[in-house]
C-alpha cells in the first residue's frame, strides 16, 4: 500500500513535467495543425540554455523562465519562417512532418557540436524532502508540480477569459471564417507558437531539473511520452493534455513499482492503445470540441 | 589416328596451359599484394548515447599505430586508423560497417565491435576475411566457428561472476542487482546468479531498468525496500546519475556500495555521477571490476608512454591505463602487425593463419611486448613470443583469452586505483 501512494506521488511529479510539455504540443498542433517533432529538439535546446544560465549563478527558476523565453522565440522564427510558409505553398502534412523531423535532427547535432556528447547536470539536488499523505517529494519536484499548474491555470484563463484566448481558440476552430470576422490569423499563430514554445522551453528545464543528469537526447526521448499524453487526452485539446501527462506519469510510476521496471513504458503505451481503442478522440476530444463550438 | 589424335591433344593441352596461366592457374596460389597504407577499422560507436566507447577504442588505435609507423610501418606500409562508426545501435551498424568494408582501401585488421552491435558486425567482419580483436563481452561468442574472431577480455557471464566474487569478498553478502536493459548488462545475470550462491551470499532482488527514463523514483523506493548492502550495477552514465541522485533524495542522503564493470571507468560516468552526488561516494564506494593486467610491466610502460605521448590521446590515458578491453585492442593490434610480417602479407586472409603463432608459448622463442621488438626479432629470422600488456594471451579453441579479473577504484581526478585481483580460474570455476 506504501508502494502504491509513493508511486502516485512520483506519477504526479513526472506527469507535471509531462503535462507542461504536452500542453505546448497540443496548443501548436490544434493551432496550426502541424505535428511539430522539432519539439524535441527544442526541449534539448531549453535544457542547454538553462545549463548555460545557470553555470553563470543563475537561479534554476530564472533560468527555466529565461530558456522558456528563449525557445518561445526560437518556435516562432521555426513557424514563421519554415513550417508557415510550407503550408502556405501546399505542402503535404506529411512532408512538413519530415521537415521537423529533419530541422530537428540539424538542431540536435548543433547542440551536440557546441555543448558535446557527455551527459550534464544543473549540479547535486540539496533541496528538502516533502512528505504529503503518504507521498515523497523533493522541493524541487513541488515545485515543478507548483508551477504546471499555476501555468495549466494562466492558459486556461487565457484561452476563455481573453479576447487573444478568444481569437486563439477561434482560429483554431476554423482560420478562414477567423479571418473573415477581422482576426490577423498569422499574429494569433506567431502568439500560440510563442506560447507553446514557451512551456516547451519550461518542460525542457524543468525535465532537466528532475532527471538530474541529462545530454543532447533528453529531448527526443522524452517526445514520444509527451506526444502519447497529448493523444491520450485529445490531440490540440490543452486540458486533455493536461491529464493525459498526469495519466502516462502516474501508469509508467505504477507499473515501475508493481512489475518489471524495464517495461514501465510499454505499460503506459499499452494503457494509450487500449484507450484510444475505447475513445478514438482522446479523453476529451468530443467533450472539449463541443465547447469549443458553443464558447 | 595416333597421330592425329596427339595432333590434336596437343593444341588442346597448349590451350589448357594457357588458360591457366592466364587465370593465375597452374596449380599453386599467388598470394595478394596491396600498395598503399594500410587501414586498421576501429568498429564502434562514435555518435550516440554509447558515443564514449568510440573515444576509448580509438585512443589505443592510436598508440599502436603511433609505434607501428615509428618503427617503419609493416612490410613497408604506413597504418592509420579508420573510424567505422556503428552508433551502438544493430540497426545503423549493418549498413555502416557494410558500407566501410566494401569502400575502404586496404582494410586489412580491425578492433572494437562491441556488445551492443557485435551480434550484426562480427558476423560481417568475419565473412569479409578481416581478422580482427573484439571487445565484445557477449556470451554467445564464448563457443563460436569465426574463423578471424579473436577476444582478450572476458566473457560478460565470467564478468558477473567476478562482480559477485569481489562483492562478497567486501562483506556485501546481500545485494541487488541493477542492470539496464541492454544486451551487454544482461549477458552479467547468469554468471551472477551462479557465482553469487556458491559463495554464500544472497542477491536480493534484481531490476532491469530502462535507459534515460524521466524518473527511476519508484525502481528506488522498491531497492530502498529491500535494504541491500549493495548495488550490483550496470547502466550508462546518465542513468547512474539520475537514479542515484533519486536514491539520495529518498533514503535521507545515504547512498549503497556499487560493483560495476571497469566499462565504467570513463570520464563521462565519472563527471556525470560525480556532479549529482558527489566526488566521496564516486571515489569511496564505487568498485570498478574487469579484465587484470599487470602495470608493471615493460609492454605496459610502452602502452602507457604511447598513449601519454600523442596529444590525441594525451589526456584519457591515466583512465585508459587501467581498462582492460582497449589494451586488448592494443595488444590484438599488436599481434596482427606481426602476424603480417610472420606471413610476408598484409591480406587478412593470408596472415590469418599467422595470429595464434605469434603468441602460442614455445621454447627458445624470443619474448616481446611491442611490435618494434617483434619486428626486429622476425627480421633475424627468430620466432617470437607476444606477451603484451595483458600479459601472456592463453587463447581457446574458440580464440577467446579470458584472462584474469582486478578491482579498481577512482581517484579524485577521475583516474583509476587498482585496489585487488580475481583469481580467472576462480571465476571459470565458479561458473562451471
């Protein structure tokens, strides 16, 4: 019983870090409809920066700021001046995928070229121990789980309080009836992608702060469980990305603690597959579209 | 019709002699010649998570090719090293190391091929008629018909028997094993769980954890549970820092023992568990187990003033000295230079048949420990003994040469302390 309370305690603290980078995937992709695997990439990118920041007596919060800033803008100069105009000339979805894959394959070899191949560290965890109903935690961990959903909460108040959420969501509904009700369509994008790729350089910190030790492929790796927490919850459905990290966290912690940790993965996907069979649209996929229409 | 039959037989057995004279026929062999440098492959991964096993076989690549072309070359060639990179990954490996044999000028020897690909690249190796001296600890070539296979280091089963041979020799009669999954770690399981009872100790429970995770917290609180003395280990760099600093953080900062494979003993593991627990436990509680060699000796002087010597290598070699499968590689490149010389030939498929002689123990053969020496002696048209850096290569049936196992520990800047010896036939026996 021990076992199953400290295993959702770390469920929940890997799934923050999850949910703040599947909150940017599915805000990009419900926006722009682009499968963004540069993402990854630059999640890496983020971590690096930070490493950068904080090698120079940066505190690790500024510097995840600093980094989710830096690859906010790197997201819109990747959107603005590749992937949009792609789109623009008709370019297959298929083929802007490759694109990503490929700019995020260049990027990752960039940081390798300039940082190296050995593995990093933001330096040894000193912080204090929480313990919470059962639940461990470090201070860095609450925090992360602090910040997500304080994070979580900003966007959710952005894209339904807000004449900017407003336009997000419309133009994410359908861009050209956006357009034609007076929205500038391509400033929302930059916005959205400036906003995602935010919270993609604050999980790509963030992860680092919680691996501890991480080098040019923390990134990529991580994508495939952030992208399956995004379609758990309903690809460009925000909130369902939101529980889908929490889910994929809290199934690969379990099935780390009650069978073979080596397949602690494969448990978590089998967990997607099995859901996706039930609800082909995610856990919020209808429920949140319906909204979206009626909002 | 006698006579035209010999009137015929003859132009038909002119044209017979003509035919095999042109086709290099007649009944004996021409042996290959090459012109050129000669290229000497080092199969490993030079990109890629295990990217650090590429800088580690490389650098006594260097050093024998440094001493090799110091003392003329072979038979008048010039070697150099020639990255092959096979990314640790089988997958990549195939068409790289396919593609590197099939373009490369002149390769004649070759070292590395390592666990995670040696399944996919030895098999090709072997077929190209290379020779070549594996680091691979796979037990799957323990028994093998690889004509042009040759191993120096132990087999991964004896390894896990050697860990749980210097376990318990530290009183760590409880212990877990920790291994991540790949084919390298697994291959330790069986020689542990067969040494570990006969020596009276206990394994606890064993894991196998996944490469990179995000978290290992809840792999922890399960080894926390079971209150080990201490951890049998495997993983990369990366994955030892993240689940020992999560170790830290969940058992009130006291961290277990480790026994681990003298793989270990890099920069990058050191640096990377040295940052997220620190520089005490790395130097203090970190046993490092693998093949023994004796750093005395005259062979290995010339090994390490090699290594010390060439910038490239300049700075790796404190760690280097110490880690038995690149002497291996340093001592295999060794013995195929000298085979070559033995065989009048650099053609991997001539000199082949050499390699074995170069080190098979026999009276009034002159002893070396460096291929000048060798040379030298073959050059008066004496017979020679190779006891390298190794010490004296005792291969099998199979062309394996186990050897004998040593403990070491780290030093504060990251090179390594030789702190014990394992008895091999100790550990050949505990796996019987």
């Amino acid at each position: 019983m021990q076992l199953l309370i400290e295993a959702i305690g770390f469920g929940i603290a890997a799934g923050a870090v999850l949910a703040l980078g599947a909150v940017g995937f599915s805000v990009q992709f419900g926006m722009s409809n682009i499968l963004n695997i540069t993402y990854g990439s630059l999640m890496t990118l983020a971590a690096y920066i930070g490493l950068f920041a904080i090698d120079r007596g940066v505190n690790p919060w500024a510097a995840l700021a600093l980094a989710g800033i830096a690859v906010g803008i790197a997201s819109v100069a990747l959107h603005r001046w590749l992937l949009a105009p792609l789109a623009r000339r008709g370019t297959r979805p298929f083929a802007i995928v490759i694109v990503t894959v490929s700019a995020g394959i260049v990027l990752q070899y960039v940081i390798v070229a300039v940082a190296g191949p050995d593995a990093q560290s933001y330096g040894e965890q000193s912080g204090q121990t929480f313990h919470l109903l059962g639940m461990i935690m470090s201070a860095s961990q609450v925090t992360i789980i602090v910040l997500a959903t304080v994070l979580m909460l900003g966007l959710h108040l952005l894209l339904t309080r807000t004449t900017l959420g407003r336009a997000m969501r419309a133009t994410s509904s359908n861009r050209i009836l956006a357009q034609s009700c007076g929205i500038d369509t391509d400033l929302i994008s930059d916005v959205a992608w400036l906003i995602s790729g935010a919270l993609c350089g604050a999980a790509g910190v963030a992860l680092a702060i919680t691996t501890v030790s991480f080098d040019f492929s923390i990134g990529p790796i991580f994508l495939i469980p952030m992208i399956a927490a995004a379609v758990l919850g309903g690809i460009g459905q925000p909130y369902g990305a939101m529980v889908g990290g929490l889910v994929v966290g809290i199934a690969t912690e379990l099935a780390a603690a009650f069978s073979n940790p080596a397949y602690s993965e494969v448990v978590a996907f089998g967990i997607l597959i099995v859901m996706l069979l039930v609800r082909p649209r995610g856990l919020f996929g209808a429920a949140w579209a319906t909204r979206r229409l009626m909002a | 019709m006698g006579t035209l039959k010999s009137r015929l037989v003859s132009p038909l057995a002119l044209g017979a002699v003509f035919l095999m004279v042109a086709c290099g026929g007649g009944g004996g062999t021409t042996i290959p010649t090459q012109t050129g440098p000669l290229s000497l492959g080092v199969i490993a991964p030079f990109t890629g998570p295990a990217a650090e096993f590429g800088k580690l076989l490389s650098a006594p690549c260097v050093a024998a090719t440094d001493l090799i072309n110091a003392a003329g070359g072979i038979s008048g060639h010039q070697i150099a090293c020639t990255s092959i990179d096979d990314t640790g990954d089988a997958a990549d490996a195939v068409p790289n190391v396919t593609r590197a044999i099939a373009t490369t000028t002149n390769l004649d020897m070759a070292i590395g091929l390592e666990s995670n690909t040696a399944a996919t690249t030895v098999p090709l190796v072997n077929a190209a008629k290379i020779p070549f001296f594996t680091t691979n600890g796979l037990t799957s070539f323990t028994k093998n018909n690889l004509q042009y296979y040759y191993r120096m280091t132990p087999g991964d089963d004896a390894n896990g028997a050697a860990f749980a041979v210097w376990a318990v020799r530290q009183g760590y009669k409880n212990i877990d094993i920790v291994f991540q999954n790949n084919i390298g770690s697994e291959g330790n399981l069986p020689g542990l769980n067969a040494a570990m009872p006969k020596l009276g100790g206990k394994i606890v429970n064993q894991y196998t954890i996944p490469a990179d995770a995000a978290s290992y917290s809840s792999e922890v609180a399960r080894v926390i549970a079971d209150k080990p003395d201490a951890l049998i280990w495997s993983a990369d760099p990366q994955t030892t820092a993240t689940f020992m600093s999560s170790y830290k953080q969940l058992n009130n900062g006291v961290l277990p023992a480790m026994v681990t494979a003298t793989d270990s003993l890099t920069p990058d593991f050191f640096n990377a568990v040295k940052k997220v627990v620190g520089v005490q436990y790395v130097t203090q509680s970190i046993w490092l187990v693998g093949s023994y060699f004796d750093q005395t000796t005259p062979a290995f002087n010339t090994y390490k003033a090699a290594l010390l010597a060439d910038a490239k290598t300049h700075d790796i070699a404190p760690v280097l000295s110490t880690v038995g499968p690149p002497a291996g590689a340093y001592d295999g490149i060794n013995i195929m230079a000298l085979a070559m010389i033995m065989a009048h030939s650099t053609v991997g498929s001539v000199y082949n048949a050499d390699v074995l002689k170069i080190v098979l123990p026999k009276a009034g053969a002159v002893v070396v420990g460096n291929y000048a020496d060798g040379k030298a002696a073959l050059a008066l048209g004496k017979q020679i003994q190779y006891v390298g850096v190794l010490g004296q290569p005792a291969f099998d049936q199979y062309h394996n040469s186990a050897g004998e196992f040593d403990a070491n520990k780290f030093n504060a800047d990251g090179s390594a302390t030789q702190v014990g010896t394992i008895s091999g036939a100790q550990v050949i026996g505990l796996l019987a």
